[in-house]
C-alpha cells in the first residue's frame, strides 16, 4: 500500500492539470477525476524504513483529508479463487476468508499476547492446517505442488500455485529445496557490485566498502549476489523492464533455457506467453547514501515468495 503522500501528490497534480479546463476543479479532489483505489488496510500497510507503528498508521490513506471524500464498496467473492471448485472446495474458500476477516477486525481471541504493541498469535482453523512431523518442508511442497516433475516448464500449472511466507529467510530455504529435485543442470549467476565513481574519495570508499561487503548485502530491492537457476524454474522480476510487452515487476516467468551467457524466459503471468531473454545492468541507491552499481539478472526464484512481493503478482 502507498503512503498517502502519494496519493496526495496526484490529487495536487490534477487539481492544477484540471484548473487549465475549468477553474472552479482546483477546488474538488483530484479536479473533479473519479479514481478508483484498491486494497485492504487489514494485510500490509505502507512500509516506512525505521518508522513505529504511530507514524506507520498515520500514513495510511484513511488518515489523509482525502479519506474523507471516498466512497468505500467492499467486494465479497474471490472469483478466482471460487472459478472451477467443487462446492466443498468453495465451502472451506468462504469459511478461511471469513475467519481471515474476523482476525482483521480484531474480533478472534489471540493466543498469546504481551502488549498492544507485541505480536500476536492465533490458532488456525484445523481443517485449513497440514500437519506433519518429520519432513514439514517436503510434505508442504508435495501438497502445492502435486505431480511436480510432470508439470516441470508448464506456465498453466506454476501460474496457479505458490508457497507464501513472511520472511526471506524461509522463502530462500524452501526455494533451494524445491530447486534441488529439479533434472539437469543448475547454473548458478553472480552479480557484478562495484560503488559508483565516488572522484577522488573514491580509494577511500573502496576501502570502506569492499566487494566482498557489497556481496554480501541482502536488501528487498536489488537482486541477490547468487542467483542459481534450471530450466523450468519459476521465477519473478524485479523491476519494469519492458511494460509494453508484460515484463513488469512482479511478473512471473519460466526459464525455458539457462547457459551462463544468457537465460531465455516464458512468462507466465500478466501477459500471453512470450519469450524474452535478458541480463540487464541496473543502478541503485542505497540507504548508506552511496549508489551500488551491480549487473545481474534482475529476478527471484519464485517457487516461494514473500507475502508482501505476492501481490505484485496479483
């Protein structure tokens, strides 16, 4: 979700675009423009690098003096989750979203909490729970990805399924387990992480920030320095690299052929299937007031992924 300065910037923006057309606009909100805004304050909030939870809630879009001019519609049926389900399957769908609702309202007893501030736990309904003891990871692959080796490179069967976690760490893990049971051979990529032409400081900077340290940085929004791929491994972009042709962030994307030269990919998502091949440079600012320039594949395995990057494929 957007910061709400965001969206107060395009509602200034219009007001002064509309104004040219007719005066009396720069006085209504986004100058007399119906905008349609999705999301649901209940999953994941704006992200404020170091911010509380006070200065996190008062970014969000119902704390801006726009709130006060929308008109909220609520929509009640996944219609891609309830398309081509038996009714069981639908019944279970409905009771996990309700249960999911009433957790957001705050209307489910938690389990454990500390303070208003700490985190809290919740039990899940049974029926939506895979239980197992001795191999959790593989059997959670196996119910996700039923008949895995014989849908390998099928951009119909990975379009439809994915693992979701809260944090990396877990993804990467589950990632690497998936992509060991893979047939053939894993080609593995690293990216290229130099600092930006610092003039003459640039020996000190060097100094300070070596190529190992530049490697070993894992950040949300650059690539990782290892990068292993196969053919038929799924996987995700990380930033727009062709919008007219589908290949935007969060796009999913099979690899059809890897070589450590070039790796051609099908997408799988967002777009009708198309072939694309690339291994673009990019630069980018880091929060240590520093640009790191790195080449590499700009993509994620995404047998697994985040909760929060899954949206992006929604």
């Amino acid at each position: 979700m957007q910061h709400r300065y965001a969206f107060e910037c395009v509602d200034r923006s219009l007001r002064d675009i509309m104004a040219a057309v007719d005066p009396d606009r720069a006085n209504k909100p986004f100058g007399g423009i119906t905008v349609v805004f999705g999301g649901d304050f209940r999953q994941i909030l704006p992200f404020i690098p170091k911010a509380g939870r006070l200065e996190i809630v008062g970014a969000t879009l119902n704390n801006s003096p726009l709130w006060e001019h929308c008109q909220v519609f609520i929509l009640w049926r996944n219609m891609r989750l309830h398309h081509g389900n038996t009714d069981e399957q639908n019944s279970l769908i409905r009771d996990f979203s309700e249960w999911q609702l009433k957790v957001g309202d705050g209307k489910v007893e938690p389990i454990s909490k500390k303070d208003h501030l700490s985190e809290v736990l919740f039990k899940l309904p049974g029926q939506h729970v895979q239980h197992s003891e001795e191999t959790p990871i593989q059997d959670l692959i196996d119910v996700v990805y039923p008949d895995f080796l014989n849908n390998i490179g099928s951009p119909q069967y990975f379009s439809s399924r994915a693992i979701l976690t809260p944090t990396n760490v877990v993804v990467d893990d589950i990632n690497y387990a998936i992509l060991d049971q893979l047939p053939g051979q894993t080609h593995t990529f690293f990216s290229q992480d130099s600092l930006e032409d610092q003039g003459a400081e640039e020996n000190d900077f060097d100094e300070s920030f070596p190529v190992e340290y530049l490697n070993s940085l894992n950040m949300p929004c650059i690539p990782k320095h290892e990068l292993k791929l196969n053919i038929g491994t799924p996987v995700m972009l990380m930033r727009n690299l062709n919008q007219i042709n589908g290949l935007c962030n969060g796009t999913r994307m099979i690899v059809t052929e890897s070589r450590q030269s070039v790796t051609n990919f099908l997408t799988s998502s967002a777009y009708p299937f198309g072939r694309s091949s690339f291994s673009p440079p990019d630069s980018s600012p880091l929060a240590l007031g520093l640009s790191l320039l790195f080449r590499s594949i700009e993509a994620f395995v995404s047998f697994v992924s985040s909760t929060p990057k899954s949206f992006l494929a929604t």
